[in-house]
C-alpha cells in the first residue's frame, strides 16, 4: 500500500530538511505544503527530497491541508500521513499509526499525545482539553486529543472526508465529518516533544483556540439546530414574556413605562424569535439534504 506523507509548513526552514529525511524512511513520497512562509522553508525541504505544493499567501492549516490531501490522491495514496512541521512528533512513529490502517481496523487513527505530555505548558493542556470537550459534544465519540495534527487516512477517509475551516479548526471539522459519515476512527499512543529548540506554535494560543471553537460551535449548531438554537430561543422569548408581563403591570399601577424591563422583554424575544427560526430553517435544511 503507497503510503504518502503530508506536511503543512509555516515558517520552518531550521527543522523542515530533518522531519522531511525521516520521514521519507517510512513512507513512498513526502509532499510539503509550504503555506506562505517568509523563510526558506520551501527549498529547504525540496532539497531533502519532499515534492513542494506552495501557497503565495498565508491561508491556514486548513487551506494547507486541503491542498495536501488533493495533492495525495493524484498521487494515488492509499495511506496519508499527516504531520506537524516542527518537529513535535517522531516520524519513526509513523508505521504505528499506519498498521490500523492497514489491517482494516480504521479509517483514521489520531496520534494521541497526552499520557507523556510532561513538557506541555499547563495553559495548552487545558486549553487542549476544553476542544477536546466541545468536539466530542459535536461528534459523539470520546475522542482524548482532538486537536493533534500526527493522524493517519486511510484514502477511502480521504475521499469522503469534507471540511471547509482553513484555519486550525479544520482537525476538529474533519473528525466530526468523518464520525457523521460512519467512519471508523481510533487513537494511537504517540511521543510529543515540545522542547524542540524552536517556537512549536506559529499562532496565540488564545487566538487558535477562538478559531477552534467558532468552528465547531458553527458545527453543534447547524448538526443539532433544535437542541442548540431552539431551545434557548424558546427561553429567550419565555424571559421576554416575563419582563413584558412586568412591563404591563407597572403601566397599569402607575402609568409609566420602566426602559430597562421594556428593552429585556423586546430583546429577548426578538433574539428568541430570530434564534428559533434558524434553528428552524437549518433543521429543514439538515432533513433535505439527508434525503439526497
């Protein structure tokens, strides 16, 4: 089975050269998407033999990867191998979350990385957790690390896998596409280093974590409309009919109309309106598009 590795790279011309000679050792063919990066990332990791896919512009790990899983499939993949341009992952893993794959046993298997992550700052370990959190409430599935970036495809995966997010939200995208469409995933113990003498994240963790989430909260509230939407929609306008109800009664005691009790009932059933008719409209949305 040709199994081909893919690399989405920004900014690594110190480590890009070695990921890429280890990872060759264990796959047919690299390719390295080379996302708009300022340095000498591109022919660095020409030179160590990885096949170049070059974006002029920076336009995400999604974009990245989106170039990288077409550029796969050309090439005739059976297996894709995705991993992070840094150097936090060991390639000599590769073979460990490929065996899955290869005897039948998933679709995609994700490099879990928390059981040895002594080096991770403590702000990224619960920032991590709480994505982990949020994506499997739009999954269903109890996924440890949704977030990390060392997986495995197998190309059936990969050619019905769909995800729009070109920022680093498309990880969780494509694990919540692939458990929509009955695909098998499962998870491999993997080794993370994060002492790799470089910077290991090109983006502020407070910035990743707020694409992220508006990610997948975009996903829980178009896969479950009613539940996410409607009801607080429905509470929204029960608040509103509240403080109108008060509204009413102040006006009938004294004549005067209290602005603060007016506004909350207005916005809160406006809101509720607005929040129940697209849970509405996305729900009949969802219903149509199942049928086709």
């Amino acid at each position: 089975m040709k199994t081909i590795v893919c690399i989405p790279a920004f900014d690594e011309e110190s480590i890009i050269d070695e990921i890429v000679s280890k990872c060759k050792e264990y796959s047919d063919m690299v390719i390295v998407c080379d996302d708009g990066s300022s340095d000498n990332t591109a022919s660095k990791a020409k030179s160590a033999g990885a096949f170049i896919i070059k974006h002029e512009k920076n336009g995400g790990k999604g974009a990245a990867m989106k170039s990288l899983f077409k550029s796969a499939l050309e090439n005739n993949a059976d297996i894709i191998v995705t991993i992070d341009g840094d150097g936090q992952f060991l390639p000599q893993e590769i073979p460990k979350l490929v065996k899955p794959i290869k005897e039948k046993r998933a679709d995609i298997v994700i490099g879990y990385r928390f059981d040895d992550a002594s080096q991770m700052p403590s702000y990224r370990k619960f920032g991590n957790k709480v994505l982990d959190s949020i994506t499997n409430v739009a999954s269903d599935l109890p996924f440890r690390d949704t977030q990390s970036g060392f997986r495995a495809y197998s190309r059936n995966a990969i050619e019905k896998i769909k995800f729009s997010s070109k920022g680093f939200g498309a990880d969780a995208e494509i694990l919540v596409d692939a458990s929509k469409k009955g695909l098998k995933i499962s998870e491999e113990k993997v080794t993370v280093i994060y002492e790799t003498g470089g910077v290991t994240s090109t983006k502020h963790p407070i910035a990743h974590s707020a694409g992220v989430i508006a990610t997948i909260l975009e996903l829980i509230a178009i896969k479950r409309p009613l539940t996410f939407l409607g009801i607080p929609g429905m509470i929204l306008i029960g608040i509103g009919i509240i403080f109108g109800i008060n509204v009413i009664y102040i006006f009938n005691a004294s004549r005067t109309i209290t602005v603060p009790s007016t506004l909350f009932a207005l916005g809160g059933i406006i809101l509720g309106l607005i929040l129940l008719l697209m849970s509405v409209v996305l729900f009949s949305i969802g219903r149509t598009s199942k049928r086709y």
